[in-house]
C-alpha cells in the first residue's frame, strides 16, 4: 500500500508507531520504578488500572496530536477522538497491568494504526528489556528490526498454544472449561498476561497459537498485524464470553496461517468456538 490523499506508506506510520511505543514504554518503565499503586478498577476488583496507564496514554495522545493532529484515537483509558484523515491510531497503554503492578515480564506498550478501517501498521514494546515487534502491511514483521516468522505446524498434540481470562466471574469461569477441555489435546497451555505479547510470541515461533474471548481491539490491533505479517493467521471468531452469552464475534485466534483450520477445529471442539465457520 503506497501513500494517497495525504496518508503516509504503512512503513512510514509503523516507524512512527515504533517511537511512540518506545517512549511510553519508557515512561512506564520510569514510573514503575518509583512504586506504582492501583489508581482504580474497571469490570471488577481485579480488573485494575495505575496512573502509569493513565499518564502513558495521556503521552500517546499528545504524541500523536503533535504528529498527525488530524487523526482518530482510540485508547483504553480514554475517551474516543474523532478524525477527518481518515487514519486511526488505537493504543493501549500498558497491556498486561496486572503483571505490571506486580513487575512480571509480560507487559507492553501496544501501538497500533488503522487505514480505512484496516490495520496497516502496529508496533508493541516490552516495559522492561524494550524488546519492540513491529510490522507493516505487506512489509513483513521484525523483532528488534530482524524480520521474524511463524514456526513451522506441530502435530495437534504437540502445539504449545497461549491464552487468557478475563476479569469477571461468570467469564472466568467459561473459560476455565474451554481450558479444561482443551488441555489433554494439545502439548500445554501458558496464560503469561499479555494479549499482544502473546500474538508477538506466536510471530516470532515461541508458541503455536493463541485463544481468548474478549480482548479488546486495543489488546489485539498490533500484535495481530505482527502475527500476519510473520506468515501467521489471525482472526476474530464467532463464540461466547460467558455460557449463556449471545454469540459474536468476540474470540481472538491467533496460529500459523498453514495450520488455521486444524487449530481451529480444535478449538471448535473445546467449546471456544460457536462454530466453525468456512
């Protein structure tokens, strides 16, 4: 995709993307060191936000603004901003909050750029080392600035595959038993915290494949382009976020495009899935 009417080439918007994750990393980073506390809650007592989420997006949006003060936002923390150049950046300031507020590894600064509705461009940045994935539409996907790609199809039982849960009970506990019914299928199950990482993971061949009901297009908008852009698959599927919830579209799939209907199919078979679409 080449630049028109005024909307810079996704390469040049990723390169921007990247910057503006790094310093919001930075700037976590820097925050946690001085000790964070819980600054409030969202859909329940564990579902947890710091100032740090707070002040990292308040950055992103002023960063933004200073670059391209005619675009959309779309944040986490804060409310939506309309546009009139038809680009929008949605970010999360700190995916993996808990694991911050706790100085786990898995939590980044997700960065991510729409066009038309289409992501072009995404970048997310580990709070802690810095590590940055980043892509561009059909400019590939990089770690650190190496181009990056899927591993290649296990076997069914020998996928390694990632997940998470949400925050509320009745969610929780839909998800617990898609979990239960999908663990002696596969080689094991890892929930590290961090939905973008965790599609990050996929990209770069540390896991097989990803599932979640529920995240959220700020969890998801840049580490899903990472993983297609890394010859990976990703979309979201038809399911349910609680056992008696209407189905939508609300699953979050992630796998080596090779292997997409095998994993799906599983995933189908857990209960993840209201169906397997075509």
């Amino acid at each position: 995709m080449s630049a028109a009417r005024g909307v810079p080439a996704p390469a040049d918007l990723r390169d921007l993307a990247v910057a503006l994750a790094r310093e919001g990393a930075e700037l976590a980073r820097d925050m946690r060191r001085g000790g964070i506390e819980v600054a409030d809650t969202k859909s329940s007592a564990v579902d947890v936000v710091t100032e740090a989420d707070r002040a990292v997006e308040d950055l992103l949006r002023r960063r933004i603004a200073e670059h391209r003060p005619d675009d959309a936002v779309l944040g986490e923390e804060g409310d939506d901003l309309p546009g009139t150049s038809g680009v929008r950046w949605v970010v999360d300031p700190i995916d993996g909050t808990v694991n911050y507020l706790y100085g786990l590894a898995d939590c980044a600064v997700s960065v991510a750029v729409e066009v038309g509705g289409e992501v072009v461009a995404g970048a997310v940045v580990a709070i802690w080392t810095g590590l940055t994935y980043a892509a561009a539409r059909g400019e590939g996907a990089t770690r650190d600035g190496l181009p990056i790609r899927v591993r290649p199809v296990p076997p069914a039982g020998e996928r390694l595959v990632l997940t998470g849960f949400g925050y509320q009970r009745e969610v929780r506990e839909h998800q617990a038993a898609c979990v239960a019914r999908l663990l002696p299928e596969v080689r094991d199950i890892r929930r590290m915290g961090s939905c973008a990482l965790d599609l990050c993971h996929v990209a770069e061949g540390a896991a097989d494949g990803y599932v979640e009901a529920g995240p959220q297009p700020w969890d998801h908008a840049a580490g899903g382009l990472v993983l297609a852009e890394a010859g990976g698959r990703f979309e979201l599927l038809e399911g349910r976020t609680t056992p008696g919830g209407t189905p939508a579209r609300v699953v979050v799939v992630g796998s080596p495009a090779d292997g997409w209907d095998g994993f799906v199919s599983t995933l189908a078979d857990a209960g993840f899935l209201e169906s397997v679409a075509p």
